[in-house]
C-alpha cells in the first residue's frame, strides 16, 4: 500500500512539474501592414536598442514613453530578406519542416544536416544503435530534402549562443529568403547583472520561417498574453510550492526549470505568402503559443490566430509549438494551486463525491488517482476524448475548435488520416499531417527522465487544402534524427509533412 501511494504521489508531482537566437542578400520593402496586431515589415534584421536601453528594458515592468514606443514598434516588426533565388521544383510535392531549435545550440549541426547530410551522417551514425540505423538515414534524409523550415526559438545576440545571429547564419548558408519577427527581448543576463559583450549583445529570440522559394509578403501577428514574462519572472520571493516544485522536477525527471527568463514581448506568428516556380501561392504560418498557461488560454491565441487567417483564400500550413501539454508551467503559489482547483469543476465534483467516505486522505488520493489516469489516458495524445469529472481533458477544446473552423471560401483544415497517405500505414484523426503511433501521436516533447507519462505531443503541423489539391500526406516525426547528435540536437523532436500539387 505504501509503494502504491508513492507511485501516486509521484506521478500526481509529475503533473505539477511537467512542461515545465549580419545579413546578406538583396532585399525588397514590401507592403506595411498596420491594422490590428498587424506588424510593419523591414528588410534586415537589427535589434532597435542601444545597449543601455536594453539595461533600462531590464530594470522597469514599463519602459518610460519613447523607449516604450520603440519597443512595441519593433516586437510589430516582421524583418524580410528576399535573395532573388531561382529555386525549382525538384520534386511532384512541397515539403516543409516544424522544429523548435531550443534557441539554436546545434546551429552548426542543423547547418551540416541541410548542407552536407552525408557529412553529418558518417560522424554521427556511430550514435545510432544498429536497428535504428536505416530510419537514421531516412530521416536524415527527410528532413535534408525539406523546401521550407519554419522554426521556433531562434537566438540573435545571445550569450548562451554564443551571440551568433542564428537565423541568418542558416539562411545564408542555404542562400534561402526569410522572414523573422521577435517574440521577446530577452533581458535575463543584464537583470541578473551578469558580465556580457556590450557590442554584440542584441537580445532577441523569435520564430523565423526560411524558404527555398520567394516570399512574396509577410507579416506578423502578435497573439493575446497569457503570461507576462517580466513581472512574473523577478518576482524575488518566490513561493515555497515553487520551490518544491523545481525539487521535484530534478529529483524525479531530471529536469530543471528555468527561472529568471525576464523578457519584454509576447507570443507571436508569422504569416508568409510564398510564390512557388508554377506560380501557385501558399500561405506558411508559423506561431509559437504560450507554455506558462492554462490550456484555455492557448485556447484563445488558437482562436485569435484563426480569426485573422479565416479570410485566406490560398492552401495553407499551419506550424509551430503549440504546448498543448495539457497543463502549464506557470511559477506555483498556494493562491495558483487553489485558484487551480476552484476554477476546475470537476475537481470540485470529485471532492464532494469522496468526501463522504470515511477514510483519512482519501480525497486526496481519489483526485490524485483521477489525475494520474487522466494522464494515462492522453499519454502522446493531448486530443483524447474528456471523461467529464472522472478523466478531464483541458486540451479537447483545442481539438474541437480546429475541427469546426472553416474558413471564408468554405474549405478546413485537413483531419484525415487514411493509411494510404500516412507515412507509417497507421489511420486516425490527423494521420496523414502529423504522424501517429501506437498510443495517439508520436511525440515531440519529453523529459529527460519521462517516467512513463511525460511524453508531449506539442508540435503540429494543420494543413488547408483547397478543394483536392494540397493534400497532406507523409507526416513525420524525426525522433531518431533529433537523437543522433549525443544528448539531442534540440529539446523537441522535429517534424515534415508533405503537400501535393
């Protein structure tokens, strides 16, 4: 009995601690767009502020007028460099890559894959257990072949990259056009007063989208916050739970959570039209949502992203880490935790329904059984069907929202899932963009020590075809690419899907 309750103990913490980057090239101004969140568009990549406003960034919740305005100008930017690149179809379909880089730590390495595969290949193979050797090289493949690369978490002028200008330095070795837009200045070291090159600090960290092919227009999106990355992150007293809490995640999954990530920004998405060699324009989206959240609160960046994509007329892929983790990583207080429970009504049901049996604990450990099952349940699968009361799965209303939009010339988003076009024979809702396993889908995301149950599927690829054509087909999930490079090559797994013509 004892074992038992530790094992409930155990995976219940794991619950609370889980989910817990110069240019080159001719470049074009294309049209401004200033309606809504709407962002402005420039031709290179420059980070706006002096080295002592980015010191006053760090200092102030609320930057004074002038700097205020310049950073909420650039945080609307979204920075093009078009290389006039005469690029052709080398195969009957387009193929295009999801990955969060993890800042872009691996950047020489992700460099050489796309460049030189068979380089790449013939150092790291010896990481790769024999039976996995031949799906190495495929992926390797794969992802080497890809014709558009939407990433996520690209450094520019950090120190813990070394202050490399990630986007451009991939760009310029594929001599591919980009768009990039921030999502957050990022102030960690100047708040916590570490000793940084003041040359060539810039502090920028956002998504980018490099394409093979012309973009033709771009512009980016900034989402609704769910969490604001300054206040929260230099608060000094932090709560006991949170401590626990950062305990436990490196006692149990050997995971350390980060604190101290101050930043001025927000989530954001990038929305490029891009000109293929037959003329034929699609629309590349790519968005990161918000982690530090409750699921509704992705919730609503999925609806309001949706709402400014609805009257795109052209295919569309839709990309990026959503974090639909099922939970968040918000900083853990006494007030988070009950507000948690109080706002989760069938929390409250379960309470109520036990509090009649008169065991010690037995609350406790029926809401503990109820939610280590829950994860159980949506184990590589954040789509599961909610079991109101028993089984709750926050992360459904995701599901049901995209499988109800539709957009203004009355085509959806592709849910299909036929063998036939699946890249492993599997069938099931969203087989044939993103690729599913034996339990839901494969994964993106897991701890370092996943303990059964912290595997996250947070990655997606959701495509809009246009009547037949643009169909997605071949989606994949390259976990054996993603671990060929000792350790990994990033904290998520990346992703391909395929669009025919």
């Amino acid at each position: 009995m004892k074992i038992f309750i530790s094992l409930i103990l155990i995976l219940t913490l794991s619950v609370c601690i889980c989910v817990s980057a110069k240019d080159s090239g001719s470049s074009i101004i294309y049209k401004q767009h200033i309606e809504k969140n709407i962002g402005l568009v420039k031709s290179e990549i420059d980070s706006d502020f002096t080295f002592d406003e980015l010191v006053k960034l760090s200092q102030t919740a609320k930057p004074q007028a002038e700097l205020k305005i310049k950073l909420d100008n650039h945080l609307s930017m979204v920075y093009i460099v078009n290389r006039n690149n005469q690029a052709k179809l080398d195969k009957p379909y387009l193929r295009i890559a999801s990955w969060n880089i993890h800042r872009g730590y691996t950047i020489s390495e992700i460099k050489e894959i796309l460049t030189s595969p068979n380089t790449y290949e013939k150092k790291n193979i010896i990481n790769v257990k024999s039976r996995n050797k031949k799906k190495f090289r495929e992926e390797l493949n794969t992802f080497a072949t890809s014709d558009i690369l939407c990433l996520n978490e690209t450094d520019i002028g950090m120190p813990r990259t070394k202050y490399a200008n990630i986007v451009a330095e991939l760009s310029d070795s594929l001599n591919w056009d980009y768009a990039y837009a921030t999502e957050y200045i990022e102030l960690g070291p100047l708040f916590q007063k570490q000793t940084v090159d003041k040359k060539l600090y810039k502090g920028l960290h956002g998504n980018v989208i490099i394409s093979k092919f012309p973009i033709i227009s771009a512009q980016v999106l900034r989402l609704p916050e769910e969490y604001d990355w300054y206040k929260n992150e230099v608060k000094k007293r932090q709560s006991p739970l949170e401590h626990f809490r950062k305990f436990g995640a490196k006692a149990i999954f050997r995971e350390r959570i980060r604190h101290h990530e101050v930043r001025h920004g927000s989530r954001n998405a990038i929305i490029a039209d891009i000109k293929l060699p037959n003329n034929q324009i699609v629309t590349i989206v790519s968005t990161h949502f918000e982690d530090r959240a409750y699921s509704d609160g992705r919730l609503k960046q999925f609806k309001y992203l949706l709402k400014n994509l609805k009257d795109k007329k052209t295919p569309l892929v839709l990309a990026g880490d959503f974090n639909t983790s099922t939970t968040d990583t918000k900083p853990t207080s006494v007030k988070k935790e009950i507000h948690k429970r109080l706002r989760d009504p069938h929390y409250l049901i379960r309470q109520t329904g036990l509090s009649f049996v008169p065991v010690p604990f037995i609350p406790f450990v029926g809401s503990a059984v109820a939610v280590t099952f829950s994860k159980l349940l949506q184990y590589k699968d954040p789509f599961f069907p909610s079991i109101p009361v028993i089984f709750p799965n926050h992360e459904r209303k995701f599901y049901a929202y995209l499988k109800k939009f539709k957009f203004n010339d009355g085509n959806t988003f592709d849910l299909s899932g036929d063998k036939k076009r699946s890249s492993n024979g599997k069938r099931g809702l969203l087989a044939n963009s993103n690729q599913r396993h034996w339990k839901g889908f494969k994964s993106t995301f897991k701890l370092e020590e996943p303990r059964i149950i912290a595997y996250f599927k947070l990655d997606w690829f959701f495509v809009k075809p246009v009547g037949k054509h643009f169909l997605p087909f071949n989606g994949r999930t390259l976990k054996t690419l993603n671990y060929s490079l000792k350790g990994h090559l990033s904290d998520h797994n990346p992703l391909t899907v395929d669009i025919g013509f």
